[in-house]
C-alpha cells in the first residue's frame, strides 16, 4: 500500500511541477479540503452500502484560455462505513453490527470553465483502495469513471481565491476475476463539499 501511494503522488506532483516550470501562460496551484458521504448503489441488499468521507488534495491548475484551464491532481480521501449485515440461520433474522474503513488514492484530471465568481470542472478520474475496501477474492485494480465539480470564487487578495464547490462523481471498478478475467465490478458514487484555496503565481 505505502509504496504505491507514495509512487502515485511522487508521479503527480512531479507532473504538477513540470507543468509550472514549462509554462508561459499563468498558472496556479489549489489546495483543498472536503467532506461528505457516497454509496455503492447496485451491491447486494444484505449490507449496508453507504459510508462517509473525508478528503484533502492538491491541483495544478494551467490556464490555456480566457475562461478555461487545466486540472491535474491528487486527493487522499479516507472512507468509514458503520452498518450491519442481516444474516439469517433457522432460529431467525439478526442484523450484525460492522464497522470498515478504507484509504482512497484519486488521480482527477478534469478542465474547468470560469467565468468571474463562477466555475465548473469536468473530467475523468482513476482511484486506488486500500484498507478494509474489498470485494473478497477478487482483486480491484482501479476505480475509474467521471466526475464534476460546480461552485464559486471569492477573491482574498490579488492572487488567493476561495473556492467552494459541490463535487460529485460515479464511478466502476475494474477488477480481476477468480479465472484471471478482467470484468467491470462494482459502481460506486459519490458527493463531496469542498472548500479550497487557489494561489496565482
């Protein structure tokens, strides 16, 4: 787990710095934090399938156009699930309490139309899960899928701005079968209150 979510963010923030370094056009990194809850829709009725989240990230930000920029990035959210399983034997129904908690590595790219206070940001994005995030004996090696992210800007000085947005995405795992075969898994979704900061250099 540690040295693969070290190798992703080494692999992020270098290609934010690239980017920064290269650039002849203004540019602009966003620190933000976030919270909010998410689901996996279609599992099976015999869980819960709901948990809560809490993230944090960064972007770089390059802006190509008047009103559109580039968004490349990389958030850590950590997820907690409190439930119960109903389990069901000849003397009856119970419902077991469990409680889970995984670790989320998100690599967003995503371009963003602005326009004065208003924004929105769209794109793809492709996450890892470590921790108790599992779907037994078979092995998920991505979650990938779209997101969006609409909100407003409220300049703090003559290059900070604060930004708040509501961010939601969908998105499915790609996982490897008992059989060695690559299928498309579980959907899950997703919505996150962010709030953030956006320096101008």
């Amino acid at each position: 787990m540690k040295k693969s979510a070290i190798l992703l963010s080494l692999m992020v923030l270098l290609s934010i710095a690239t980017l920064a370094q290269n650039s002849e056009k203004p540019y602009s990194l966003v620190a933000h934090v976030g919270g909010g809850s998410g689901s996996f829709p279609f599992l099976d009725g015999d869980m819960t399938t709901s948990h809560r989240i809490a993230a944090l990230g960064i972007d770089g930000k390059y802006d190509f156009a008047e009103h559109w920029s580039l968004l490349v990035g990389l958030d850590y959210q950590f997820w907690y699930f409190k439930g119960y399983y109903i389990h069901s034997d000849p003397d009856g129904v119970e419902n077991l309490p469990y409680t889970a908690t995984g670790h989320i590595m998100r690599l967003p790219i995503r371009l963003e139309y602005h326009k004065r206070w208003f924004y929105m940001a769209f794109g793809p994005y492709l996450e890892k899960a470590f921790g108790d995030v599992s779907a037994g004996s078979i092995k998920e090696i991505a979650t990938l899928g779209p997101t969006i992210e609409i909100g407003g800007r409220i300049r703090l000085s003559d290059n900070g701005k604060l930004r708040i947005g509501l961010q939601t995405s969908v998105g499915t795992t790609l996982s490897i079968g008992y059989h060695k075969e690559l299928f498309f898994g579980r959907v899950e979704a997703n919505a996150l209150l962010r709030i953030g900061y956006e320096y101008h250099f």
